[in-house]
C-alpha cells in the first residue's frame, strides 16, 4: 500500500497543468525528433539542458523523460515508412515494417508499433513501480564475463539470424566490429586506424554508420536499380490492424516486453540487444505462411516485437538510474547530469530524500504513454500519406534530412564525405545480399564488449577460463552456441532422414 500511495500522490503532481503540459511538450518534441534521422533524444536532451536553470526540477524531468520514450515511438514512422531509421533502436523495425509499407500494409505497421510501444512501455513502468529495487540489485551481480557474453550472444543471434547465409551475417559482423575499432584505444590512448585523420580519433559516429547504410544506401540503390524497384511501393489497402494481425502482434508484444524490460536494466548495448533478440525470437517461432513473410512482403511480429522490446527497454532503463545513479544509455547519462545541475544524486537514497520527485517522474510515464498513443494513432493516415510523394522528392528529402543530420553533428565536411562513402558501402552489401544490420551492431557493442572482455580477463588474472567458471556466462555462452550450431544439425538431420 505505501507504494500504491506514493504513486498516487505521484499522479496528484503529474496531472498538475503545468506538468500535463511540460508532459505534452516533451512528448511531441520526443516524437519529432525519432522521425528526423540523425538526432536522437541524447542530442535533443543534451541541447535543452540549459532549461534547468529556470524550470522547477519535477517539471523538467518529466519534460526530458517525455522527449525520451517519445523519440522510440517516432524513430519506427520513417523506419517503416521510408526504411531511414531516426534511431539505431528502429533498425529492426525497417527492416519488416518498410517491406508492408511496400506491400501496402504501412497503416498495419504503424498501428502495431504505436500500440506495442504503450504495451511495453506501460507493462514496464509497472516494473519501474513494483520492483525497481529489486532488479536493480539483481543487475549489479552482473560482473564482465556476463557482460562480454551477452554481447556474444547479440553478435551470434545477429549475424545467424538476418540475412539468407550466416557467412555473409558474420562477415557484415567483422566489418562493423573492425569500425568500432578506430580511433582511441580505451586504456593505452594509441591511436587505431586513424590514417592520420585528426577527424577519425574520437571514432566513427554511429549516427553516421545507421543512416548512411539505410537512408542514403536505400536512395542510391532506388537511382541505380531504378527497374528493380519501380513496383515496390503498392497502393495502400488498409489503415488499421485486422483480426489475424492482433492475434500476431499481442504474443509478439508480450514477448518483446519481457525481453527488453531486463535488457534496459544492465549496461549491455542498450535497445539494440533486446530489439535483435527479439526479432530473431519471433523469426524463430513463426510458421508455414508468417514464416514466408519475413524478408519477402514483411511479417508484422517482425515490427511487433521489437518495438515493444525497444519501449520496454527505454522505460526499464530509468530503473538503475533512479535507484543506482546508473546511466545505462546516453540519454540516461545527460538526464543524471540534469538531477546533479540540481544538485540531486540519483541513488538509493533518491526514493527517501527525493520521493515526491520519483514517483511524479513515474506517474509521468504513465500519462505519457497515453499522450503518445493519442497523439501517434490518430495519425496513422497522416503518416502513410508519406507514400504518396513522388519518388524523386521523396528520395531528395530523405538525402536533404540525412545530410543536414550528419552535418548538424560536428559541422565537419569530412562527415559528409564519409557518409556517401558509408553509403556506396551500403549500397553493395544490397546489391550483393550482405545483411546491413550486423555492421551497426559489430560497431555499438565492438568497443563495449572490448571492454568486458579486458576486465574479465583482469578478474581472471589473465586466464580466459573465468567465462567458463562463473555459472551465468558459461550459460550464456552455451546459448550462443547453440544458435550457431543446432541449426545446422537439425538440416544434417532432417537431409539424412
């Protein structure tokens, strides 16, 4: 009951005018800024940091967390829409939901990725309420042998699971791990595969990997197979969610919230872990004829699932920052820079000294997930009338908001370049059937896992047997190998029945 009044004394503050409105505020901005590539919430939150010196804590927290979970919602529109990602999260969502658009099924796709996304979000936020303590002290048991294996088993799902040849996934895998590689080594400060270029020694922004592979690949490659392509967008037949397509997308939901809500409770790659998991789960599990969809018209529990993994991940993530003072993604981290420009320590000492702020911020998520399934659903048909624009301004305005996106970062003209570079790239992994996600992916979790792995062989005094010691990576690591493995003797086994 305590817990239940606090949060009721939580929602007293969060409907106050003035919070439905910074709520409001934060939620439209956070929706804006997923559908442009290139700008995530990190950049948007760090950008408004400066409100703090004039706006009462309460009302800015919740205005940074509504730009928050409102960027996951919008990141999926341009995802499904015109396969351009405003967010490394909604990778996977472009890979199905843009082949329905393309089947004529854009509003089915939208509406399972905006209704999966208050699914998760809300299921998680329950989670944040009832046992924030208690994963969060789960989470910390994780040392870096269960670190670096769960990462391992994010590059085996990954490259096994997307795309038609695993040898082509892993080979997508090395190229994006060989990115993540340049520029500083972590703990001796050499420099890596700089070339000499003063530009390349903070690394490779990841921004620039996601949108030159999708957006500015997608454009080039509708220029240069023009003939390929011309029947690709269908006309649009239905606006909304059938029987058949509810049945699939509430176990995909479901699924994908208990994925991604312990995923948003560790430091392990934040929402691209869970959301890949979660695609190659549902891959998994479909059969006969929603089998035959993934790759080919679009599956919508490849939409379904990921999205509400990536929601229930955003969400959960608040839990080791309120109750640890652990960001677990960038976002997490400027928002703990807004609690100490107010002079509050996220901690375990938060829900004591600071409880009145807590639980409106938790109230907050509630009455945000309404706000966006109100303001995202409706709109559903003005989103799919995107498809409608001829294709040359289409693909002109997709290149216009990637470039300036990729500009925007750091004004460098050296980005720029290396976006088209990134792009032709891009361009002959579709051309020659090479997955693209598997780069993103080899290049996010690379240097993480790097890391890890330094810091498990420390613990391990230089020995590598400390993964197969400690119960939880030795697991994880048979999982991986399983992945890789029982396919192909399952195949072996069925040619020699």
């Amino acid at each position: 009951m305590d817990i239940l009044d606090a949060l009721m004394q939580g929602f007293a503050t969060a409907i106050s005018p003035v919070n439905l409105l910074w709520a409001f505020v934060g939620c439209v901005l956070g929706t804006a800024v997923g559908v442009l590539p290139g700008i995530g919430p990190a950049v948007a939150v760090a950008m408004l940091l400066p409100i703090t010196a004039k706006v009462e804590v309460t009302s800015s927290m919740i205005f940074f967390a509504g730009i928050y979970y409102g960027a996951m919602y919008g990141g999926s529109t341009t995802s499904i829409l015109l396969n351009t990602p405003g967010e490394t999260a909604t990778m996977v969502t472009a890979m199905e939901g843009n082949r329905m658009a393309k089947s004529g099924r854009a509003g089915a796709a939208l509406a399972t990725a905006a209704i999966g996304s208050f699914v998760a979000g809300t299921i998680a936020t329950v989670i944040v309420t009832l046992f924030a303590p208690v994963v969060a002290e789960f989470a910390v048991k994780l040392g870096p042998p269960e670190y670096f294996m769960l990462m391992v088993l994010a590059f085996t799902t990954v490259s096994a699971v997307l795309g038609k040849s695993t040898l082509r996934g892993m080979a997508a895998l090395m190229v994006g791990l060989a990115v993540g590689c340049v520029g500083l080594d972590q703990i001796s400060g050499q420099p890596r595969y700089t070339l000499g270029k003063p530009e390349l020694l903070d690394g490779i922004e990841i921004v620039l990997v996601a949108v030159g592979l999708f957006a500015v690949a997608e454009v080039l490659y509708a220029a240069v197979y023009e003939g390929r392509t011309a029947e690709a967008r269908n006309p649009l037949s239905k606006v909304y969610m059938t029987p058949r397509d509810w049945r699939r997308s509430i176990p995909a939901w479901l699924r994908g919230t208990a994925i991604g809500a312990p995923f948003g409770c560790i430091p392990a790659g934040g929402t691209e872990i869970p959301t890949f998991l979660s695609y190659a789960m549902e891959k998994k599990l479909a059969k006969g004829d929603n089998l035959a969809e993934f790759g080919n018209q679009g599956a919508i529990e490849g939409v379904a699932g990921p999205e509400a993994a990536n929601n229930a991940s955003v969400t959960a993530a608040l839990i080791p920052l309120l109750t640890l003072g652990i960001p677990t993604s960038n976002t997490t981290a400027i928002m703990l820079g807004a609690f100490q420009n107010y002079g509050i320590q996220p901690g375990p000492q938060l829900f004591t000294n600071s409880a009145a702020l807590v639980w409106a911020l938790i109230a907050s998520l509630y009455v945000g997930n309404v706000m966006l399934l109100i303001l995202n659903l409706p709109m559903v048909k003005l989103w799919v009338q995107l498809l409608k624009i001829p294709k040359p301004q289409l693909y002109a305005g997709i290149l216009i908001f990637a470039t300036v996106g990729a500009y925007g970062m750091r004004q460098s003209t050296f980005d720029l370049l290396l976006l088209w570079g990134i792009g032709v790239f891009g361009l002959l992994m579709r051309r020659y059937d090479f997955p693209t996600a598997p780069v993103v992916v080899g290049m996010i979790l690379g240097p993480l896992a790097e890391a890890q792995l330094r810091n498990a062989v420390s613990i391990g005094e230089g020995s590598f047997m400390v993964f197969l010691q400690r119960p939880m990576s030795l697991a994880l690591l048979v999982v991986a190998v399983a992945i890789v493995v029982l396919p192909r003797l399952v195949r072996a086994w069925k040619r020699r029945k």
